[in-house]
C-alpha cells in the first residue's frame, strides 16, 4: 500500500510566515545581551588586573562599535522586556475559588514594576555618579 | 459569480504520485463562498478526483483544516473574499503532518497524543449516586472553560513548529485537553497527567511561539494553557524536592 508523503521541515520554516519572524527575533534578542554580558565580564577582568587596564577598558567602551553594541543591546532588552510584559497574563493566572484577578491588571503591576525598577536602576546610577564625582 | 479567483492546489494521490505536485483551478466566486465551496466547486465541476475532508461547514466538527496561503485554517471559516487582493489562493495539505493524499492530513499523531493524556475526570474516591450532581460553582467552571472548547481541528499542530520537528512531542492541543482537566475542580488526576506533561515531550518542548494561539478557530488559546502546565510542572518539582530531595535527583 502506497505510504502518506511526510515533508521534511526546511531549515528556513521561519522566513515566510510574519509570526514565525517575530518570534526568531524574540529569540534573537538573546544574542546582543550574551555579548554585552562579556563585556562586562571583561570589565571584571580588566578591574582585577589594575587601574591601568581598567582605565583602557573604560575607553574602549567609547569607541563607535561598543556604542552601537550598547544601542543595540538596549533595543533587545527593551524588545525581550515588552514581549514578557505581552505574554505574562498568560501565564501567570490568579484565579482562585473566591478570587479571580483580570490578566489586564496584572500586565499593568507588571508594566508599572518594570518602570519603576527601570527609573530607580537610573536614579540610583546618576547618584552614585553624582557622589563619585564629588 | 461572473468572476473567478486563481486557486493552487497541492495535489498527492499516493498510488501514482512520488511527490505532491500543484494544479490551478480557477474558482467563480461570491461575497459569500468559503475555502470549503470552493474546493466543492471543483470536486463537482472541475476534477472529482480531489480528495479532503469536511463535514459541518460550521467550525464545530474540525475536518477541513488546511493551509492557505501558508497559514493553517479551516476552509469553511475562510472566505474567498479575504483573498482578492492577494488574486491567487495557495491550498495545500495541514504542515507538520504527514500527507495522506491530496488536502487530507495523516493526523494519527495528534489523535494519538490526545488519547494519551488521560482526557477525562479521574477520581480518588468514587461518588456514589446517592450524593447527586457533582457541583460546581460558575468561577470553577470559568478557569478550564475555554480550554474545553478545542475542536481537534490540528490547525495548533500545523502552526507549531516544535512539533514540526519533533512529532514525538504532545503539542498544544493534548496538553491543553490535559489542563482542561487538571483546572477541573471535579478532578483528581494531576498527579498521573503531571507524568507526562513533565516529560521531555511534555510542556517543555514548547518555547513559546504563540502561533497555535493565533490560528485557533476558537480561541482556546493552547500556548497559555502550555506555559501556565510549565508552572504546573514547576511548582510540582519543587514540591517533590521538597519531601523526598533524592528521588527527584534524576528527574
């Protein structure tokens, strides 16, 4: 008896369809933050071995492609965070026999929890440049 | 219905063909005729050796799922309408299934990871007819009721691409059948179903693409009803760490 035909699934299954993508570059937006992860384990290393090689490290962070390293390592972790803030209600389910709380109100804890760690992480930053400039 | 729409078949007779091959019909239209007319308008009018499956043309009984244009849908809730600009339809058999000839799907796969999940309450202690109905409140009923609501059309499974590559993996509509139960206030049977959805196969094959939510005719939304059995089978680990720390250890 002639057997069903089972298509094989191409290596680019991902290209063509618009949901696919999106979800490769949710992915992907692990990459530039694995890569700024190693530089600022270098920055580690570079305190470890003196001022000097530090003071090179700090430089090298000026320079255009560690810039645009920094731009896009941002655009990713803002990418992967909206798309967590997205899928959270589905996941995280309060409903209980008495009580039932709306995936609305939890994307907006979420959303409000993520601005204020982000605004303080800045806060906290500009004070402790603030105090080591002084 | 003076005018016709382009329609590309995906053609397979498994007797004489080695490999599936398209064939263009062209397909008179009307405001009003779906995926499912039309490839009834050819079966009757064109070529009646077309081969696939449909039977309540109402989105109720999950036959006539396909892929058109390269997203799974069923063909009676898809409208030749939708598809003017685009001048052409692409209908071919549901992806990440086996064809078995011409649009019809070899879904022995999903049917066989669906019976495998234990997809009906399971009871400690029987109930005896003298208590009456096993009750339950309308909030009880609300926290499992959309996941009910599955039809076993496969289009989750044609959307998914973890199953694509891995058959052996339960896919969005058993796990989700088996949350249906799980949720259910009448059940007892998380213990047996956490089994498997801890399994390899289980929840963790699933990375998240969300796109069996999307394509699903009725908004059962398989990728929630996945990840939150992901938290199910996290707080169970834990649990058994918990009391029993060395039999967890390999898993």
């Amino acid at each position: 008896m002639a057997e069903p035909y089972v298509k094989r699934q191409p290596a680019g299954w991902w290209l063509k369809n618009p949901a696919y993508r999106r979800y490769m570059l949710r992915e992907a937006t692990a990459l530039p933050l694995f890569a700024y992860t190693l530089l600022l384990i270098t920055g580690v290393y570079r305190l470890s071995q003196g001022e000097e090689a530090f003071t090179q490290w700090l430089v090298m962070l000026r320079s255009p492609w560690c810039v645009t390293l920094h731009v896009v390592a941002l655009a990713a972790a803002l990418l992967h965070a909206w798309t967590w803030l997205q899928l959270v209600p589905k996941i995280l389910v309060v409903h209980t026999n008495r009580l039932r709380v709306s995936g609305t109100l939890i994307k907006r804890v979420h959303q409000l929890g993520a601005l204020l760690g982000s605004v303080g992480l800045v806060v906290l930053a500009w004070l402790f440049l603030a105090q080591g400039g002084s | 219905m003076s005018q016709t729409i382009r329609i590309q078949l995906e053609r397979y007779r498994p007797e004489e063909d080695s490999e599936p091959w398209q064939q263009t019909v062209e397909v008179p239209y009307h405001r009003d005729t779906s995926v499912l007319d039309a490839l009834n308008y050819i079966k009757d009018h064109v070529d009646p050796s077309l081969s696939y499956r449909w039977s309540c043309r109402m989105a109720i009984c999950g036959s006539c799922g396909v892929m058109i244009n390269d997203e799974p849908r069923l063909g009676c809730k898809t409208f030749l309408r939708e598809y003017l600009d685009a001048g052409e339809l692409r209908v071919r058999a549901m992806d990440n299934f086996p064809i078995e000839r011409d649009l019809i799907a070899d879904i022995g796969g999903l049917v066989g990871h669906i019976e495998s999940v234990d997809p009906f309450l399971i009871v400690d202690a029987e109930r005896p007819l003298s208590e009456g109905e096993n009750l339950q409140t309308p909030l009880q009923l609300e926290r499992y009721e959309a996941f009910s609501e599955c039809i076993n059309c496969g289009l989750c499974y044609a959307a998914c691409p973890q199953f694509g590559r891995n058959p052996q993996f339960l896919g969005p509509a058993a796990i989700t059948l088996a949350q249906r139960y799980n949720l259910d206030s009448r059940d007892d049977g998380t213990p047996r179903r956490l089994a498997y959805l801890n399994a390899e196969e289980g929840v963790w094959s699933c990375t998240f693409v969300g796109y069996c939510s999307e394509v699903c005719p009725k908004a059962v939304d398989p990728a929630a009803a996945i990840n939150q059995g992901k938290v199910s089978s996290t707080l169970d680990f834990v649990q058994r760490r918990a009391v029993d720390p060395v039999s967890t250890e390999d898993g």
